[in-house]
C-alpha cells in the first residue's frame, strides 16, 4: 500500500516486484494523481489500485494545501508555503482497508508530508495486527510531534523499530521510520 503515491515512483516499482500480489496507490492530489495514472497505464499494470484521497485520522472531507513550488510537499498540515488548496475526500486508514476487503498489508509506504502522526496514532490493534512492515517519512513540526512518540507506539504493539535522521533544522526534523511487526516471520 503507497500512501502519499504522488506520481508513482515506489509504486511502480511495487507493482514490478509484487506482480502476485494487489498495489493500493493513494494520492489526493488532483494533478499528481493524474499523471499516477498515466505512468501506470504507459506501464501496463493490472495490479494496481488508485485512490485519490487522503489517509487521516477520520473518513470525511478536509483542505489539501498546495505549494506550486513544491509538488511533493502538498500537505493538510496548513503552513507558509502553501498558495492555494483543494477539497479532498478522506478516509481512515481503517475504514479504507475495511472498504476495500483488505485481510493483510504486507508492505506500508506512507509519505504524506505531516499527517502520519494523526494516521498512526489513530490505528486500532486489530489492523496493526494485519501490518507486517511499514516505511514512513516521518515530518516533526515544531513540537507538536515526536519520532520518540510514534516510536513507543509501535513498540507498544508489536513492532520493532529502526528511526534514521535526515534533516534537522529548527522548522523540522525529517526522519525515516521503519517497522516490522514481530508478529510476522
């Protein structure tokens, strides 16, 4: 499962590498997610999914801001950077893999520039237990997030956990999270 897919990158290279199993791409952004499409139709995979919403805390609506200087960095955490936005649908996580009959999800990327803390801290055990292993760029703002936090989380439940640094400055720290459930060989 790619959440935050933008165009496509690790999620072509998931449908590649995974050409048995099913590719769940979610992206909210009206224009990345477009051109997802497109590479994947230039790439002829079946075994994708696409979504074009955002993964929250809850199912709903809510604001995705928009720097037209940076793609990547569209967010619905509001900031300085942001010129415009859009309306997006959101679903929780939980209610997504309810929706869309998912038992297991063997691998989780999720890059969604700020709102993995409300995603992850807002999971219930019952689908943690379904997770075998989870990538995510994880985006502290200020000090409202803690890596530390969504460490013991996952701790809590389960998971090991290795934290790698990659920037820090006095905005943000930008780390990489990765988790393997422990209950999985």
């Amino acid at each position: 499962m790619d959440i935050g897919a933008h165009i496509g990158y690790f999620t072509i290279m998931a449908a590649k590498n995974a050409s048995l199993g099913r590719i769940y791409s979610i992206e909210p952004h009206k224009e990345s997610f477009e051109i997802l499409k497109k590479n994947l139709l230039l790439n002829n995979f079946t075994n994708v999914d696409t979504f074009n919403v955002a993964i929250t805390k809850s199912t709903g609506k809510t604001r995705l801001y928009i720097d037209k200087n940076n793609q990547i960095g569209n967010t619905i955490i509001k900031n300085n950077n942001s010129n415009e936005s859009e309306q997006v649908d959101t679903f929780s996580l939980r209610n997504f893999v309810k929706n869309s009959n998912i038992e297991q999800i063997d691998f989780l990327k999720v890059d969604c520039e700020g709102a993995e803390f409300e995603i992850f801290l807002n999971l219930e055990k019952e689908l943690l237990k379904k997770i075998k292993k989870i990538s995510a760029e994880i985006h502290e703002y200020g000090k409202n997030n803690s890596i530390m936090e969504l460490k013991e989380f996952f701790e809590k439940n389960g998971f090991s956990i290795k934290i790698s640094k990659i920037l820090e400055d006095p905005t943000l720290k930008l780390s990489m999270l990765y988790a393997k459930n422990k209950n999985f060989k």
